[in-house]
C-alpha cells in the first residue's frame, strides 16, 4: 500500500457552473447549475498507464422556481439543495467556468449572469 499524498491547503470557496443536465432542463441555466468549489483533486491509478484524471469535490445548489429568471430584477435564484450532501464528486471536464453569486439571504443567492458577458449570452 503506498503513502497518500494530499496538496489540498484548504477550501478555495469558488463558485463554479457545473453541467448538471441537458440543454432543456433548469430553464434560462440551460442544465448548468452552480456549486461552490470544495477541493481540486487528482485520482492516480498505479496500476496502469493511462492519463490521471482530475475531478473535484462540490457543494451543488438548486435552481428555485426551475431555473426561470425572476419577473422583478430578472436574476434566477437558487439556494442550497434540500438533499445537501456534504459534497459531491464531479468531473473537471463538467465545469464550466467561475460564478458570480449574490448573497440573498441564509441559504439563497441571486445568479449575477450580467458580470460576466460570456455566462450572461449562455444563460440568456
């Protein structure tokens, strides 16, 4: 058995988009939903010769009101899930660049999509 090797200093606390579904579900999200990046993570298999895939480890949130902007200030909110795990294991290659949350209470936020110009022409 050999040693375990562990670099990880401490949560980076990034939001991340994470494609959690098709195209059709989470309305404007378009199957993206938004996680906050717990740790990034390599998973080594000694026994053979193929590449060493990344994943990471994240806290998913949910789309409230099926991911349908809001009719007031036109952000979509979503809030921590109501089956919270402690975290949930993800591929690298399903995230799709950094979030851009704003805090709305305890456990909700606003997805800020206007910050940045790419998320906001996918989102929208």
């Amino acid at each position: 058995m050999g040693a375990l090797h562990c670099r990880i200093q401490g949560s980076p606390n990034h939001w991340v988009w994470v494609k959690a579904g098709s195209e059709e579900m989470y309305d404007a999200l378009r199957g993206r939903l938004p996680a906050k990046l717990v740790a990034l993570f390599q998973i080594r298999n000694y026994t053979c010769e193929n590449p060493v895939p990344w994943a990471e480890a994240v806290r998913m949130l949910s789309a409230v009101n099926s991911g349908f902007p809001s009719d007031i200030h036109g952000l979509v909110k979503v809030q921590v899930r109501e089956d919270a795990r402690e975290f949930t294991i993800v591929d690298i290659a399903t995230i799709h660049g950094l979030g851009h949350l704003i805090p709305e209470g305890e456990r909700c936020w606003l997805l800020d999509s206007w910050i940045d110009l790419r998320m906001f022409n996918k989102v929208y």
